[in-house]
C-alpha cells in the first residue's frame, strides 16, 4: 500500500511500522531566493524606512513584484520580524534588493534558526548611531559604515543565501555525487516557500535530471495562471525556472527499477507518496525529508537525513540538538 494524505498521527504510525529509524539530529535550513533576484549593485537610497510593515494590511500595496522591489532598494532599512515561524521570505528579499532588514526581537531567535542569515551584520546595521524604529536621524547617521555593512551583506547573500546556494548545501550534507536522476516529492501543489525554493535551486543545478512529481507548474516560466491568485502573488518564487522536458510518468515502476540517485520528500506533513515502496528500495542514506513548517513540536524530528526549518521557539528546552553545520 503506498502512503499518500493521511493525518500527521497515522503517517507517523505507519513511518515507525516500518525498520526503526536511527534517531539522529536534522540538519537546519532556511528559506532562500533565486541569484538573478539580485541586485547587481547597492541602489541609490532616498527613504528611511520601506513601507510595507508586517502585520500592517494596509501597508501591503504592492501588486507587481518590480514595484514592490523596487520600495526595498530605495529604502536604507526595511521592517521584519517572526511570523509564524523566525524564518521569512521577507528576509530573503530585502537583503536581494540591497537593503537592510530592521528585524523585530532578533536576539530571541535561537541560534540554529536560519543559522545561514547573517545576524550579527543585521545587528551592526541596527545599532548603528542615528537609526531607530522608522526613522534614521541623518545628522548621526554613519552612512559611510552603512554602505560598508550592506556591501558586505550584499555578497554574502550573494555567495550564501540563494536557492542554489540552498540545494547545494542540501546535496553535500547527505555526501550526493551521483549524476542521475533525482525524484522531488511533493504531494502538495499549492505555494510552499520551502518547497519552491528547494526544488528551483535543484532546477538550477540539475534541471531535467529533477523530476518534481506532481509537476509544481507556477514556478515555471510558461505557467499561464493569474499570478494574483498565488499566495503573495507569486513574488519570488513564480515563473522562474524553463520548462524543460521532463519524464514524469510511470513514477511506481521506476522507484522499484531503483531509477533514482535520491528521494526527496519535500513537505513531510503533507504525506509520504510511494513510502512503503521507497523504503523496500532505497537504502536510508538515499531517502530525504524536508520539514519547512512554522514554529512547531515536529513529530519527525528523528527521522535521518530531516532538513528543519523551525522547531517551538517557545519552548527552548524542547529545541532538536541540531547537528553542527559549517
């Protein structure tokens, strides 16, 4: 019987029916944004502070991902925060558009959180003379340490934070050097930033080789969809990637055919399509799982090779041992 939706309880029962699972710590990761998002060069700045605020609806105006970028690259700093979970989209773009995040209460987040975004360069920028909540006293301001700081953190988005960057680092943590194919398990179509980001980077790396089962269409460049009827309208993650050929048929006898270099299920709490087959066929180092939820008490933290996005902040005692990530 092959696993597809089923409640977390029951998926989690028929995972353990199975070998037990070394219980071992998850890798973190975090969210990411395509490198031709980018901006080539620090933008000329004549705003404080951007203007969309989390939180405040009627600050969300933007319609076009250009227009709302472009807010971003005129503004020195722009407002974020934790939301559902510490990890942000938010983030990814701001630092993309050559601006700074303000980021609300960044010294709760626990140190393993998006371990990859550079804190202590956002830390510097904040505390820099002159800069408060929304507004920069000019006549302290430092702004030649300003643009020192956002160059630096310019390229180590650059060389760090883009979906690429992201797959990479995915695919060496789990020692991959095939140059096969890999099967990208979803079972969800709707927008994930977890799962777009993931599967965009591996695109970039490995195009056709990744087969997305079921096809996640909107992040296609020939997807014909009304971008405003995706989540955020589709900004930064949708119609990105060309739609080469792909085989995406006959799934359940290529995995017995053991087709594939890696599985990866990329948005466990959404079900295991295949498992039982999966786990008769691949070896436990050639399965993948990747947790990309808000702030929650993850019933698959044991699982080997887990990607963890976030765990409960709340609770710190309850926080994974994440493993050691260089």
């Amino acid at each position: 019987m092959n696993i597809a939706v089923h409640p977390r309880k029951s998926i989690l029962m028929a995972l353990l029916a199975f070998s037990p699972f070394i219980q071992c710590a998850p890798f973190p990761i975090g969210f990411s944004i395509s490198e031709h998002k980018i901006v080539e060069e620090i933008p000329e700045k004549d705003k404080d502070f951007a203007f969309i605020i989390p939180g405040k609806i009627d600050t969300y105006i933007y319609k076009e991902e250009s227009d709302y970028y472009q807010d971003y690259q005129r503004s020195y700093f722009a407002i974020t925060n934790a939301k559902g979970g510490w990890d942000c989209m938010r983030h990814y773009e701001i630092l993309a558009n050559g601006c700074i995040p303000y980021f609300l209460d960044l010294d709760k987040c626990n140190p393993k959180v998006m371990h990859l975004l550079p804190k202590e360069l956002i830390k510097e920028a904040m505390n820099l003379e002159g800069v408060s909540y929304l507004k920069i006293d000019h006549t302290k301001f430092n702004k030649k340490k300003y643009y020192q700081i956002l160059t630096k953190l310019l390229e180590y988005t650059r060389q760090h934070l883009t979906t690429k960057n992201m797959a990479e680092y995915i695919l060496k943590k789990v020692n991959y050097k095939g140059n096969g194919s890999i099967l990208f398990l979803a079972n969800k179509l709707s927008p994930d930033y977890m799962v777009t980001r993931v599967l965009t980077g591996l695109k970039e790396l490995y195009q056709d080789r990744i087969i997305d089962f079921p096809k996640i269409d909107f992040i296609y460049k020939s997807y014909n969809g009304d971008m405003q009827n995706l989540y955020g309208k589709g900004m930064s993650y949708a119609k990105i990637i060309d739609d080469l050929p792909v085989d995406r048929k006959n799934i359940e006898q290529r995995i017995k055919n053991k087709e594939f270099d890696l599985i990866i299920y990329a948005y466990i709490h959404h079900g295991f399509p295949f498992y039982d087959l999966v786990k008769q066929t691949y070896e436990t180092e050639k399965i993948i799982y990747i947790c990309g939820e808000d702030c929650h008490q993850c019933e698959f933290k044991n699982l080997p090779n887990l990607f963890l996005r976030e765990f409960d902040a709340r609770s710190p005692l309850t926080w994974p041992f994440y493993r050691e990530v260089k």
